[in-house]
C-alpha cells in the first residue's frame, strides 16, 4: 500500500490548525507552562491520563480548569484526602422512600476532565477504584454498569514535598499513565507577568468553547493518521529495550543502575504520543525528534531506578538521556 506523505501532511495542517488557538487563548491566563498545555492536549488526543509532579502554586489547577473551558469540555476537581472513600469518587446507590428503591448517585468521576488533586494522599481503595475507571472508562454502581463521558480525561497531581502519611502508588499502577510530567518553577521574568496578571482587579479573558468535543473526536481520528515509518517503530523499540537490556545496547554497567525497565506499553505510547505531538507541530509524520520530546515524560516513571543507582544519585532521568544520547537516531 502506497502512502502519500503530501497529502496527509496537507489533511494534518488543515484538521490540527485549531491547537494554535488553544494555546493561544490559555496563554492570555497561563504564564509560560507550555510543556503541561501541550501534554493536556496530547492526553486528550490520545485517550491517555497524566500525572503531574509539582510543588503547589503553579497553576496546575488553572491550567486544565481553563482549557476544558475554551473546549467546553466539563470539569471536574477531586481534592485527595485519607478518609475519601471509593463511593466519594465512582458514586453510590441512594434510597429513595418515595419509590422504595435504591437509584444510582453519581460522583465526580462523571465529567470530561477529572482534577485528581495529591492522589498519594489518598488510601488504596479509593486509588483503585479511579485507576479502574481510568482503564475500563466504565463505572460499576449496585449491579448496573454506567459508561464514563467522551473524552474522558484524569490530570492527577502529587506533591514532591510532605511524603509524611501519604500513599504512594504503586509502580504497576503509575505505569497507566500516558505521561508523568514534572512542573518546575517559572523564571523570574515569568513570575513577574504572573504578579501582573494576578494582581489586577479583573481576572484575565479569554474565549471559552472555541472547539467542541466533536472537534476533539474528528482531531482523535486524524492523529491516527499521522504516519510513522518502520525506521522509528525500531528506534522506539531500541530505545525500550535498551532500558530492559542496557549491555546489548552499548550502555555498560547500566543493568546493576535499573531495576526495571520501561513496559510493552511504553513501546505503545512513545508512538501514540509521538503522533500526537507531530499533530500539534502540524505534521503529518513522526520524526526522532518527536519521539525524543516526548520520551521523557513517557518513560520517566516506567524505568525504575536499583538501590544502587539512588545511591549514587542517579535518577530515572539521567538514565533516560543517557538511552537517548546512546541509541542510535535513524
């Protein structure tokens, strides 16, 4: 089958040009963040969920609450604390005495994007239950199945600082996640369009339900379009391989430093991933590149690090550059 690169390139810059507009109008509210804007619409694009990392006060919350408005998408926030129960999150049966039965309430977990506010704070259970509406997109309420709205969406943040009573989750878990994404702190000259914005009497505008969730499911199918030549499928699989097999890949000494490397579905995201983020460039095909700018967040949180390399300080990020800086790019 012949594949002609022109004419998908032409359909991706006609079908991606609406991103633009996105950034555009989140920037009038967000200072800097583009990283995290740019992994929200990833996730949306690729049906992933993202975990974010960061001290509070960066604008986590603001971030996505503003670009589910300018998609009119629904929004919900879900503050984690240790005595949240499933039921809090999926919903539960309420008993109706007018009618003497028992119909279903519910929760949160019902919207198009889900703010899953410090998820380490709350106990496995609840953990669990939203892990398992993230992968199935269905809820189990008394004996009737509910499906979860479309596009379904989980941002879940955790807080690096305050590890004391938390409840870190567990490895095979994180692995769910399409991104793991660290916010860092913004530079001064950011800081100080922030202290601009923020302390005016009005709060910034900007154009809300520019793109409908119609938009978002047509843009879904045209990612899947975006066309990845076998070259980088084998420099993907290169690049996952060399952190479960580090010695077959020039990387020696590297095998005592990871204790596990990344899974079949980091394999599966570095493409979904790296089609999405040509989309965003308004390309109609995958380069190294694109599968580099995205690597880290992909792999981050599925290399784990040996005893040893914490020892020494290395962590899965120094790990992951030196894969990259080491695998041959096609």
């Amino acid at each position: 089958m012949s594949i002609n690169i022109t004419e998908i390139n032409e359909y991706i810059k006609r079908e991606s040009a609406f991103v633009d507009s996105i950034i555009s109008e989140a920037s009038k509210v967000i200072v800097g963040q583009r990283h995290l804007i740019e992994g929200i619409i990833i996730g949306l694009l690729t049906d992933g969920h993202i975990l974010v990392e960061g001290v509070p006060g960066l604008a986590k919350t603001l971030t996505v609450k503003t670009i589910s408005d300018i998609l009119s998408l629904s929004f919900n926030r879900i503050q984690f604390t240790p005595d949240l129960l499933p039921a809090d999150i999926i919903g539960t049966m309420i008993y109706n005495q007018a009618t003497s039965t028992f119909t279903p309430k519910k929760g949160p977990v019902f919207t198009n994007i889900l703010l899953a506010d410090e998820i380490n704070r709350a106990p496995a259970k609840v953990q669990s239950a939203l892990l398992e509406a993230m992968q199935e997109r269905q809820v189990t309420i008394g004996d009737s199945t509910h499906k979860l709205p479309v596009p379904f969406l989980v941002m879940a943040t955790q807080n690096p600082i305050e590890q004391e009573g938390t409840y870190p989750l567990p490895e095979a878990q994180v692995d769910r996640f399409l991104l793991k994404i660290k916010v860092e702190y913004p530079t001064i000259q950011e800081e100080k369009e922030i202290i601009n914005r923020m302390t005016q009497s009005a709060f910034p505008e900007y154009q809300r339900r520019i793109v409908t969730a119609e938009h978002i499911a047509r843009a879904k199918e045209a990612v899947y379009r975006v066309y990845v030549d076998e070259k980088i499928k084998d420099y993907v699989l290169s690049i996952v391989f060399a952190s479960r097999r580090p010695e077959e890949y020039g990387l020696k000494g590297y095998s005592q430093l990871i204790e596990y490397g990344a899974s079949p579905r980091a394999s599966i995201y570095l493409i979904q991933a790296a089609r999405a983020h040509a989309f965003i460039r308004r390309r109609g095909y995958v380069t190294p590149e694109d599968i580099k700018a995205i690597g880290m967040n992909v792999l981050r949180h599925r290399i784990i690090p040996s005893f040893e390399a914490e020892a020494e300080n290395i962590t899965s990020e120094k790990i992951i550059q030196k894969i990259f800086d080491t695998v041959e790019v096609p």
